[in-house]
C-alpha cells in the first residue's frame, strides 16, 4: 500500500509528553543545532517518517519486481524484526 505524497486535508497538531530525561536531551541536541524544542521535535519526527515512508516504497518496489509480497521478500531476505 503507498502513502500519498502529500498531506490530505487539513493540518493536524500532535501532542506528546516526554519524560525530564527525554525533554532535556531535546532542549540541549535543539540548543546545538540553534532550533527551538518544537522545532527540532517537529524536524525530527517528520524525518523519520519520510524515512520510514521511503523504506516502505522501496520494500514495495524490490518485492513487486521480484514478483513477490512484501512480506514474502522480508522473510527471503536479511532481518525479520531485528533478528538475523
């Protein structure tokens, strides 16, 4: 299944709590990089979920020319949830 490229309908506003230890790693790694905290927690999470998305199509795209399902090509190859 692909996602679509683009977000569909409107803009949506996540919250999250982090622990003391969670929320001063972010403040001091957004320091470094001169973001501010929201900033830096809305660049990350959309960068692993690009990430996440672009692996996603690439199973896809590997799997359907080797004429398989995804899941068929993941059990055939390397990792199955972390385990060789």
């Amino acid at each position: 299944m692909q996602m679509p490229a683009e977000p569909v309908g409107q803009p949506q506003e996540f919250f999250a709590e982090f622990t003391p230890v969670e929320q001063d790693a972010i403040v001091a790694h957004a320091s470094v990089l001169g973001l501010a905290p929201d900033e830096y927690v809305r660049q990350t999470a959309a960068e692993r979920a690009l990430n996440w998305q672009r692996e996603h199509d690439a199973f896809h795209t590997l799997a359907q020319r080797q004429g398989r399902t995804v899941e068929e090509t993941v059990h055939r190859g390397i990792l199955t949830d972390n385990n060789l």
